[in-house]
C-alpha cells in the first residue's frame, strides 16, 4: 500500500504545478472545479434532453435515460456516504504542502462524491445517446481531474468514484428495467398535463 | 442578494434557455419563445451565457457548503424547484405568445406532441373539453 499511497501524493504534487503559475489558467481551473458550473451544466443537459426527440417515443427514450440518469445519481451518492461512513481519508493538502485553488473541504477524500455523481450521469446517458453521453463523459472527467490538479482529491479518489459512478448507473439502468412500470406511470402521468 | 437567491435565479435562466435550445431543435414549436429556430436558439445560449457569466463574474462563487455556499441534496433541490419554475414559466409565456395561432387541430392523445402544433394553454383546454364531454 505504501508504494501506492506515494505514487498517489506525487502525482498529485506533479498535478498542482499548474496551479498558480498563471493568473488566466488559475481563474479557468477556479471555475472548473468549481461545485456549481459542471454540476449544473450537467443538470441542463438532462434538463434538454426531456423536451428533445422528433416524436413521441424518442422522447420516451430521452425520459427514461433522464429517469435511470437520476437513479444512478442516488445509488453513486448513497454509496459514497455509506464508504465515508467506514473510512476516512485526509486530503492531499493535509498531507503536503500545495497551491491551492479550492476552499479546503473537511470531508473525505476518498472515494470522490463529484466524479461518482457525474460519471454515474454520464454513463446512464452514453449507453443510450453516444453523443450528449460524450460531452458529459469529457464535462465529467474535466471535473474530476481538475480537483486533482486543485489538490483536493488523489488520482485513486478518482478512480473509486468513477468505478461507483459507473457501476451505479448499471444497477440503475437494471433496477429501471426491472421496475419498468414505476418510470411508464410517471410518464403517463406527466403525458397527461403535457408535459412528457 | 443571499448566495441561495443568486443560484436559484442562476439555475432559472439556464433552464429557460435550456429548454429554448432543445425546443429549437424538435418539433415543439409550442414551447418556443421565438417562432423560427435559428433565433430561438441563440436566444436560448444567450439566456444561459448570460446568467453563467453574472453568476461567476458577479461574486467570488469559490465557497464551501459549511459557510455559505450549498451541500450536494440543497443544490439538487434548488436545481428542481428552478427547472420546474423555468418549465412553468416556458409554458405560460409560450402560451400568451402562441395563443393566436388557429391551424386546424386534431387532437388525438395528451403528451408533449401536441405542442408541435398548438400551445400548452390551447392543447390543455382542447385536452380537458374532449376529456369532458367524453
């Protein structure tokens, strides 16, 4: 474990070069790693993709993928509070010293809640839609790494959450798939006020 | 303005123009704001670049969820009560544009179809008077 846990502190220490070197790159890292950019653009997109379809039952496809999308989101969520819950891990700025471009969150490190919850979005919709699902597979790990790069997650916090996000949005899909009349009801429903 | 009221009005805009730009793009021309899609569209990436930028530009937007910035479960509330906001408003304001729109309208099922041709406001009431005198 040792090996891993120095090759982890000095990637990230490599990582955190690119902080502070310049005023531009700082401010567009800044606002990447941001908690509200990605995350809401991520939510516009899935927002989108209800209203998108040229007909009725490709828009029932749009909507299922936004249903399975939001159950990914919960399962990927449930499970990084239940790991934290067990293990804690200290941050990379608690274990050297780093230029920082974040506040200093207090949770732990490990495994990463942002690239759980945005790889889980971003699996759920490229299975179905190779394109939209792309753009936010790339918004996704531009997130995750730039957390890297601001010091607050490891390469290894990364690649938990992406492996949670992942596996959350294919218990989704097979929980939507299982429970197929729970989701058809709710879009009945929504039909029924035009909204679906 | 409080940090809650700023991403509220944030996640507002963003949704109205998110759904102008997919509106733009499909059929639905009852949800549009602005008839022909070219402008439609860019009027919607208008409404979203526009509130991005206030929001990021306007305050320092780098804080934590235990000062005043938002946990995870508030920003996902926040982002549902704005997008259904944003929803309710892309149907009133598309309602009050469209509403002078008389095409011959056969309305066979609800759902969002029927606004490819007709507004929500037209579409509901055409809805509930076949539901009525079913």
């Amino acid at each position: 474990m040792e090996p891993l846990k120095l090759l982890d502190l000095q990637l990230v220490e490599w990582a955190n070069i690119l902080s502070g070197q310049y005023v531009a790159t700082d401010t567009i890292l800044k606002l990447i790693t941001s908690d509200y950019l990605i995350p809401l653009i991520l939510g516009l997109i899935l927002l989108a993709l209800w209203f998108s379809g040229d007909n009725r039952y490709a828009r029932k496809r749009n909507q299922t993928i936004i249903l399975t999308a939001v159950t990914a989101l919960g399962i990927a969520n449930l499970t990084v509070l239940i790991i934290n819950d067990f293990y804690f891990r200290a941050r990379p700025f608690d274990e050297i010293e780093l230029t920082l471009l974040f506040y200093l969150p207090t949770d732990s490190s490990f495994p990463a809640n942002p690239t759980a919850a945005s790889i889980a979005i971003a699996f759920s919709i490229l299975r179905e839609k190779k394109m939209v699902g792309t753009i936010t597979l790339i918004l996704a790990l531009l997130w995750s790494m730039s957390r890297m790069v601001a010091g607050v997650s490891y390469l290894s916090d990364i690649a938990a959450g992406a492996s949670i996000g992942i596996v959350a949005s294919y218990i989704s899909s097979l929980i939507l798939l299982k429970l197929t009349p729970i989701p058809d009801l709710l879009i009945r429903i929504l039909r029924i006020l035009h909204l679906a | 303005m409080s940090f809650e009221l700023d991403y509220l009005l944030l996640v507002f805009f963003s949704s109205c123009g998110s759904i102008q730009l997919a509106v733009s793009q499909g059929p639905l021309y009852g949800l549009r704001f602005i008839k022909s899609p070219f402008p439609n569209k860019v009027f919607g990436l208008l409404l979203i670049s526009i509130s991005f930028t206030w929001f990021f530009i306007s305050e320092p937007r780098n804080i934590p969820d235990s000062s005043d910035g938002l946990n995870g479960n508030q920003q996902a509330l926040f982002f549902i009560f704005g997008a259904c906001m944003a929803t309710i408003f892309t149907v009133l304001i598309s309602s009050l544009h469209n509403n002078s729109n008389n095409r011959i309208f056969l309305l066979s099922e609800p759902g969002l179809e029927s606004l490819n041709s007709h507004s929500f406001y037209s579409s509901t009431r055409k809805y509930l008077n076949l539901l009525w005198n079913r």
